[in-house]
C-alpha cells in the first residue's frame, strides 16, 4: 500500500498565521491553486479511496485531487485536525514568541503543551495512529493507492507514530507545507516514508 498524504491548500488563516485547529475555514484562491497544481501532479496516481478530514479545507483539497474521478471520500474525524482550544484564531510567529506564550509550548515543548478546552499531543497521536493501523490492516487496500488529506498536525502525529518519535519531537521534521505530499509505503515490515 501507498499512502500519499497531502496537507490541505492555503486559507486566509494560513496566510495571516492564525491557529486553525478546528475552526472550519475553507480554502482561499491560493489554496484553490495549490490543489489544483497538487492534481495535475497526482493526475496519473490510481487511487482507490480517499480519506479527508472532516473540516472543509482539507475536503475541499481532496475533491480538487479527485477531480473526475470515480474514487470514494470518506471522511474520518481521527485525521482532522488538533483541538487548540483557547489559541484558535490566535497569532502566532515561530520566530517571535515569549517562552511563557502556551503556543510556545505547542512549537518548542509539545510535551508540555496543554490549552483550555483542547487536544494534548498524546491524544491526537493516539487517533492518528489508529487510523494508519486500521487502514494498513484492511486487506481489501493492501495493494493500492490512498490519499489521505489532513493537517499539519495531523501529519506531524502520523509521522511520530511511524517513526516512532516522543513527544518532544512531535515537530522534528517540521510543519509541512500546505499541499505537500508526504509517501508512506505500508507492507508486511511495517510503515515507513518512501524514499
């Protein structure tokens, strides 16, 4: 099996480093670009399903990949995005926070990060990683292509729980960019990243 997994196009809220966990925005004309360029990329890739998160910026990305095709959307709530709780809508520069910002802790000590009424790094690698277990074991997908359009957390959590990372590296390779594709190959060995 190969999983391609896409982090949805630009919105607004991308553009203006605002933290979207779960707040539903949709995708800008940028984004609608990057999907459409991420399609003609992907144009010759055979999927035989597609999973989406929920949210309509990662749908919306994945029904610009599908295009035409006859290819199912099923939409999984375990790929959709990190609950921030009290930071969503909040700005946010990598570069510029105070150690003592709880979006601090999200970027530079995920292990540690907690927010009012949202997600913990362990719980959305847990999700994310029972999604990967029960797409990889289903048989009738054992020999096909899957695209898988989420987030960059969600990512960043499937990525961990392939490579087997703590917590403290949840962000080691970074937040992919919007409609970066990330190949995972699934066999009899295990999961691992395409090279």
């Amino acid at each position: 099996m190969k999983i391609y997994m896409i982090r949805h196009g630009q919105t607004d809220w991308n553009k203006k480093n605002l933290l979207q966990g779960r707040s539903d925005i949709r995708l800008n004309e940028e984004g609608r670009k990057m999907a459409e360029k991420a399609a003609c990329e992907l144009k010759d890739v055979d999927f035989f399903r597609i999973y989406s998160s929920p949210l309509m910026r990662a749908y919306e990305t994945a029904e610009i990949i599908r295009g035409g095709r006859d290819i199912p959307i099923i939409c999984d709530e375990r790929i959709i995005e990190m609950s921030f709780g009290e930071y969503e809508g909040k700005y946010y520069n990598k570069n510029h926070m105070e150690p003592d910002d709880g979006i601090y802790n999200f970027f530079f000590k995920p292990e540690c990060y907690t927010a009012k009424n949202g997600e913990v790094i362990k719980d959305i690698k847990k999700r994310t990683a029972d999604f990967l277990k029960d797409i990889t074991s289903d048989n009738q997908l054992k020999d096909k292509n899957i695209l898988v359009s989420a987030h960059g957390a969600a990512i960043a959590a499937m990525m961990s729980y392939v490579k087997n990372r703590k917590d403290e590296d949840f962000w080691k390779d970074g937040v992919t960019g919007n409609c970066a594709v990330t190949i995972l190959v699934a066999d009899d060995t295990g999961i691992r990243v395409s090279e």
